[in-house]
C-alpha cells in the first residue's frame, strides 16, 4: 500500500472505473485505502463514496502505517453506474485510493456446462484414463477450461472442439454422441483402433474431423463418407478403405496373393529342414565312398603282394619248378589278373572320375612290369 491514485485539488471528483457490463448484474466491490505521507496537523484527509450520487457510507480518512477497507455489496450495479469519491468539505487533501476489487455475476446462475456435454466427456474420460485426470467444470470459469476442450460463452457453456492429438490415447472410440455442440474433433496421431463409428457423421454442427495417423480398420460409413459439409482427414490408417464395396473388392482381390504368400512361407520355412537332412548325407555318402575306397586298396596291394611271394618262391626252386607247380604260377597269374579287372570294376562304380584315372594308369604299369617279369 505504498502507492495510491489521488487527484490534485480537493474540489475535483476521483471516478473509479469499474468494467462492469452493460447491462445491470449483482456486484461485490472492495476498496483498500492507506495514507502515504506523514500528515502533520494542519493537514486533513477526508471523503466519502457515492455511487450514483448517493453516498453508502461514513467520511473515510485514511491511516498512515494501516489499512482501511471499504465493501459495497448486495446491490445491483452496470458500466452506466457512477462510483466517485469526493473529499468532505473540512478536507485540507483531496481523496485517494490504493486499490479495489470489483466482482460480479456473469450471466445467470446455472450448474456448468451443459449437461450432455458433461456425459460425453465422462464417456471419454472411462475408456481413456490418461484424460481422468481432468477434474471440475470443464467450461468454468473460462479462463481455466479444460487443455483438451474448447467451449464458447453462452450462459450454460457447450463444449464445442476437441483437440486430442497425440494423447497415446488407444482402443476403440466410445460412443459421445450427445456432444452435439462439437465443431472440431481432432484425435490424430494415436493409436485408437477398431472402425470408425458412425455417430461422428450424424453431428449437427460438425466440420472438422481428423483422425489420421492411428491403426483404424474398416470401411469409413456413409454417414461420414457421404456427408458433404465434413472435413474428414485420414490418412495414416493403412487398413481403412474408403466403402464398403471397396473393402469387399480389396478383400478378394488380396485373397489369392495372401494364399500365395501363406504358401511361399510354408516353402520358406521347409527349406532348412531339407537342408538340415541333405547336408549330413551328403557327408555321410563321402565318407562311405572314401572308406570303400581306402579298404579296396588295401585289399587290392594284399593280393598283389601275395601273388609276387609266391611267384619268388616258385622262382627259387631247385631245378626249376615241378609241372604242377608251374600250372599253379600260370593259375595265379590269372586269379591275379582277375582280381585286377574285379578291382577295376570297383574302383569305377566307387571311386571319383580322377580316382578312376589315376587306378587305371597304375593297373597298366603293374601289367607291364609283369611283362617284363615273364620274359
């Protein structure tokens, strides 16, 4: 209280603006008067309040160091209502003031927001519990409105837009059909789900309503669809189709490539079972033919070398070999040779190509150096 409004002269009025409305509504007025300065005794400070040229109250002379505090209510007042203070006339200091509330009712009395849009918004409010936390009068006092709502000024309030984008609201939409005061509805990027209902397109008033970017399925209905005065944004909603006709059409049209894709899978995830089964026998063909092969080797230089022992003893006889021994060699030679071809014939249903080759050329070595032996 160390500043106040005063005027310069004692004979001129000090008028209080007061923003009151233009038409005549219930007031509640609050003054705060404090001396400034230090008044020696020679000065006085005195005055009355008039409203309307009728004076409610005693002379007022402020305190220094205090607080005086004035209250005008219980009465009727407009912007046409004059309210002025006039210094009294053994005043020596014209009047002043410190401050002063004004409070007062703004259309009549009634019980908040209507009440349909109260139910909508409860509806809201249940399915979606992010938004519970938004208590009291949606719409008053207005400045203070709900983040989410917008309401206009009538004297019972209705909610006239909704703007919940980006709420990570998600489910289905419930049923707000009795906000039919709603202008704007903005509920994109979510992640709501399910159809659309149809209510949204049987709102009287509405001309906005967005609902892109969320998971919503199905086809848009015709009360939307068909409804030229709405303004429907829905991108974003990869399994929303714009009838139904064309959902059936994209249906059947989708059938046989899923079908085929279901089938491409089926394939897909067979491969690594036939791979898995493939792989370990084809190495277990490989060993068994290297085994074939090792152990026919082996057998094929034991008859070799059984031959050739008996070929020296024979060759180390006195007087040469007996007749009959003779006939034997010759019989060795043959069983030798034959096992030689049987070997040959093993060794090519068996063994690689290169193998083969290889067998071959030290099988004709060996018939030649036999040759050579005999002569």
């Amino acid at each position: 209280m160390q500043t106040a409004i005063t005027t310069s002269k004692t004979s001129q009025y000090l008028v209080l603006g007061t923003g009151l409305p233009s038409v005549e509504v219930p007031i509640y007025i609050t003054m705060f008067f404090s001396e400034v300065s230090l008044l020696d005794s020679t000065n006085t400070r005195s005055f009355q309040i008039f409203i309307d040229d009728k004076s409610p109250s005693d002379p007022i002379i402020p305190i220094y160091g205090g607080v005086t505090e004035m209250y005008i209510a219980n009465r009727t007042a407009s912007a046409n209502t004059s309210i002025s203070l006039v210094a009294t006339s053994d005043s020596t200091l014209p009047p002043l003031i410190n401050a002063m509330e004004v409070y007062y009712v703004q259309g009549p009395l009634t019980d908040g927001t209507d009440s349909k849009d109260v139910e909508g918004l409860a509806a809201l409010q249940q399915k979606f519990s992010l938004l519970q936390e938004w208590t009291g009068d949606p719409c008053l006092p207005s400045p203070y409105t709900w983040d989410w709502v917008n309401c206009n000024t009538d004297n019972i309030p209705r909610v006239t837009a909704l703007y919940l984008n980006g709420y990570g609201l998600s489910g289905q939409l419930p049923d707000f059909s009795s906000m039919d005061a709603l202008v704007t509805i903005d509920m994109h990027n979510n992640s709501l789900s399910g159809a659309i209902p149809s209510f949204l397109g049987t709102l009287p008033n509405l001309k906005e309503l967005n609902l892109g970017d969320n998971k919503l399925s199905g086809p848009v209905p015709p009360t939307i669809s068909k409804n030229t005065k709405l303004k429907l944004e829905d991108s974003g909603n990869p399994n929303l189709c714009a009838s139904g006709e064309s959902c059936k059409t994209i249906a059947s049209n989708e059938t046989p490539s899923s079908s085929g894709s279901s089938g491409s899978k089926k394939k897909s995830s067979k491969l690594p079972l036939i791979l898995g089964i493939a792989i370990p026998a084809f190495v277990v063909f490989w060993v068994i033919v290297v085994v074939c092969v090792v152990s026919s080797s082996k057998r094929r230089r034991a008859a070799i070398g059984a031959i050739g022992t008996g070929q020296n003893g024979i060759a180390n006889m006195p007087n040469g070999a007996p007749q009959g021994v003779q006939m034997n060699g010759q019989m060795a030679g043959k069983f030798r040779e034959a096992v030689m071809n049987q070997f040959e014939v093993n060794i090519q249903g068996q063994a690689t190509p290169n193998y083969q080759q290889q067998v071959t050329l030290e099988h004709e070595q060996d018939q030649d150096d036999r040759r050579l032996q005999h002569y």
